[in-house]
C-alpha cells in the first residue's frame, strides 16, 4: 500500500512554517535542506522537519494539507509541540 505524507518544515523555533504534501518524504526534505528546489523554503531557509503525518489516500493527504494551511499559526505551533515540544528536527529519525 502507498503511503503519503503531510508535513511541517520551520526555519528554526517558532519561525517561519511551510506545509507539504509528498508521497516520499525523505526525498522531499532532502531537497528543502539542499536547496535543490528554488521558491518559499530556500528563499526562507526553511529546513528542519518538525511534523509529518503518515496518509492511505493521496486525496486525503492533500485534504489535510489544505486544511492545515487553513489553520492560524498558533494551532499549528500547538499541533508541533505535540509531539515535538523541542522542535527536534525528525529527519534524522527517518534517516538512520
């Protein structure tokens, strides 16, 4: 079965967020840390990964993301912190 994903990217702690939606999201956020794609989050910086949810339907991962851009940034901060109350970046994670 496919999986896709909705994420979050900071440019630090409580700076600028960006929100995806990718079905490989290693290589998604290799490419923001790298810079290899040019517009919002190289013009911004934006290269930590600090919230990612894990979809079935590719329709309901651009739903989410939709909705999420929706949202005011404090409910984002919150939805962040979570799980991630330290902004630990979770490309590591997925990398090791």
């Amino acid at each position: 079965m496919k999986q896709y994903y909705t994420y979050i990217m900071a440019s630090k702690r409580n700076g600028t967020l960006y929100i995806g939606v990718t079905n490989d999201l290693i290589r998604r956020v290799y490419e923001h840390k790298n810079e290899l794609i040019d517009g919002f989050t190289k013009k911004y910086k934006v290269k930590i990964l600090v919230h990612f949810e894990i979809l079935n339907e590719i329709s309901e991962a651009i739903a989410r993301e939709k909705r999420l851009k929706k949202w005011n940034r404090q409910w984002k901060i919150e939805l962040i912190e979570k799980d991630n109350h330290e902004w630990k970046d979770l490309y590591e994670e997925l990398t090791k």
